[in-house]
C-alpha cells in the first residue's frame, strides 16, 4: 500500500492495478473502499504538499492507471449500482487531484463510460464532479470540445453537477463562455443551462453581452417554460437594444412569470417603469426609433459645440431616450474631457440620469476629482446608479479599488 514517510514524503511502491479489477469484479467493497481511499488520500497529500519527488511523480503516474480501469467496469452490471458509483467518485477525485488537461480528457472517459447510473445510487459521484468542474473551470483546464463531450455523454444525474461546477468558476466570464457552447448540446436539460447562465452572467459585469444574448433570444418562444423564464431572466443581465422588442413580444406571454420576467427585463435594460402593457411598450419602443432616425445624432453632435443654455435644453432631451442610453453615455462622456467643472458637473449629473453600464466606471473615476464641485456631482450619480440594478455586479469591485 501507499504510505507518508516520517519526513512528509511519499513512499510509492508499485500499486498493484490488476489486483483492482479482481476485486471489484468480485464485489470485495471493503478491499476496494479501503484501497482506493488510500491511493485517493495519497494523491492529494502529495499535491496538496506540493512535493516534487520522483516518488510523488510515481505516485501520480500510477493513480492515474485506477480511472481507466474504472472506466472499463463502471458500464458492467457485475457489480451492484452503488459499488459503480463509488469507484467512479474515487477516479474522478484521483484525476481531480492531477489537475491538467490531461487529466480532465481521462475524466470525460471515464464519466462517459459510467452509463444507467441511477440518480438515487449516484452516491457522491455528483459532489466530487461538481467540485472537479469548478476548480477545472477556474483554472481553464479544458477545451469547449473537451466540455461539450463530458456534458452530451455524462449519464443524467451527473449533468446537473457538470453544470454547478461550470457556473461556480473564479472567473464568471468563462463560465459565461463555457455555459453558451453548451446551448443546445441537450434539449431535455437547456432550461438548466439557461438557469446556470442566469447565476453565471448575475456574478460577471453588467452591460450588454451579443454572444450571449443572441443565443439565449431564441428561447424566448421555446414551449418550456422554465426556458422562456430563464431566457428573459439573462437578457436581463445580457441584452442590448435588439434585445427589447422580443421581450416587449414576451409580455403577451401565456405565463405569468415569464411576462413579469419580461418586464423586469425591459426595465433593467431601458430603465423605464411603464406598466406591463405591450401596447405602451412597443409606442414608447417606436417613438425612440423615429427620434434618433429624424434627429438623435445631430443632437449629440451639436453638444460639444453648443452653449450652456442649449446643452442644457439638448440633455433634457437626450436624457429621456433610453433606448439609446449607451450612445447617448458616450457622447456626454465628451463632455467631461477637457471641460471646465461646471460643465463636467453637467455631464454627470445627464450620466447618472442616463445611468448607462458603459458609462459606470468613467463616473466612478471622477468621486475623487480635485474640485469638491465635481466630487459631488460624481457622487450624486453613483447614488442614482445604486439605485439600479445595473452596477450591482460591478459595485463591490469598484469599491474596492
């Protein structure tokens, strides 16, 4: 067996692998438990230590041998449903322990050999998944193809933890990224997804996001539910203006959580609190449309020239076109370089009224400028910032700078 030398080594003879095979194809669990649990608890010292020995190495080389023979018995009914599933867990700790990409493609291996895995038999095989995934996304261990693999061929009560882990990961912009090449892989499980994107997308930043949006959209007229929920739930956090009139659409939903989803959609992505009334919606969505073809532009172009009187009358206006929020943020941005502070106090008092995600963090820039006038005009559109929903996800990081 494997064991710690006194001076926090590993002493690794050779494990015998072939015995593994025998002894769980005889059905020995107290052999095979108490085997695995040594070779798993070994592995992970050894890791955890970060130990650089040539015995660790053998070590690591070894334990690797225990999956691919799990993965050649966990699809052979000898063995009862739960001995399957605890072998299972060990190889996805042991290859969990390894931690390359290497070690994540024996993983798909071996997850997809483990078939007619019955979800009340699974024993901890979905937890050390979930907690294999997470850490394998934070580090950015695989490859789409490499996810899109485990996800189309893992038995069903292991998909639900594929996806936990994905969407747990430290960076949530990669498990953005990972959860929307799994779009569509599993049409029985994409409200799932859906749901793990929404708790994805609500720990990134805020603001607009095409290569989610544009996926997620279709679902809007998917026959689930849940989907349709979820779809509007991440356009929420994802949408752009081409965004609005699908969901404008959705509050003529069938569904009463689906429309107020909508709704809260609209409202996040436009800021206007009109009623749940598709019919106001869509007069207010064409009426922005005509503004800008006929003179929203010019509006913006004129600012930077015009007087303070006439920028004064060109914000009103311009700050109640919501719909083009963010080209509005950036021509007010211009407005702040070079100006004087009374003019930058005008444009931050028109970027909190606007209170565009692109602008957030411009804004932000200026609560610590030299001239205690424009302070607190940045600080004033913070406060009307905060209370939006649209800086929730950027807030604390912000803060902490």
């Amino acid at each position: 067996m494997i064991e710690a030398s006194s001076d926090g080594d590993i002493a690794a003879s050779d494990v015998p692998v072939k015995e593994l095979t025998a002894l769980l194809l005889g059905a020995e669990l107290e052999a095979v438990t108490s085997w695995l649990k040594d070779i798993s608890r070994a592995s992970h010292e050894a890791r955890m230590k970060g130990l650089k020995s040539v015995n660790r190495a053998a070590l690591l080389e070894t334990t690797r041998q225990v999956p691919e023979v799990i993965s050649s018995l966990t699809s052979r009914h000898e063995l009862p449903s739960e001995a399957r599933a605890h072998a299972l867990a060990v190889g996805v700790e042991i290859l969990h322990a390894g931690g390359t990409p290497a070690d994540f493609r024996a993983l798909v291996d071996l997850v997809t050999s483990a078939v007619d895995l019955a979800p009340r038999r699974a024993g901890e095989a979905p937890s050390s998944l979930r907690s294999c995934l997470l850490d394998a996304t934070s580090l950015r261990l695989y490859s789409a193809p490499d996810l899109l693999r485990l996800y189309q061929g893992a038995p069903e009560p292991l998909t639900r933890a594929i996806l936990d882990g994905v969407a747990g990961g430290a960076d949530p912009g990669v498990s953005t990224k990972a959860l929307v090449h799994l779009l569509g892989a599993l049409p029985a499980s994409d409200p799932a997804v859906l749901n793990r994107l929404h708790l994805a997308l609500h720990r990134a930043d805020a603001g607009p996001n095409p290569e989610v949006a544009d996926r997620v959209v279709t679902y809007l007229r998917d026959a689930r539910t849940f989907a349709r929920h979820q779809a509007a739930a991440c356009l929420a956090k994802a949408g752009e203006r081409a965004h609005v009139y699908p969901l404008i659409e959705s509050l003529d939903d069938g569904n009463l959580t689906v429309r107020t989803a909508a709704q809260t959609a609209l409202h996040e992505l436009t800021g206007m609190a009109l009623p749940a009334d598709p019919q106001r919606w869509r007069s207010w969505f064409d009426d922005q449309l005509a503004w800008w073809d006929a003179e929203g532009q010019l509006q913006l172009d004129e600012l930077n020239l015009a007087s303070r009187t006439v920028q004064l009358t060109i914000l009103r206006d311009i700050c109640t076109k919501r719909l083009f929020h963010d080209e509005i943020a950036a021509g007010v941005a211009g407005l702040l370089e070079g100006g004087d502070a009374a003019t930058q106090c005008l444009a931050l008092s028109a970027l909190g009224t606007l209170r565009s995600p692109t602008a957030l963090k411009l804004v932000h820039s200026y609560r610590l400028h030299p001239d205690p006038a424009v302070q607190a005009a940045a600080q004033a559109a913070l406060r009307s910032y905060q209370q939006t929903k649209t800086c929730r996800s950027r807030r604390s990081g912000l803060a902490a700078r």
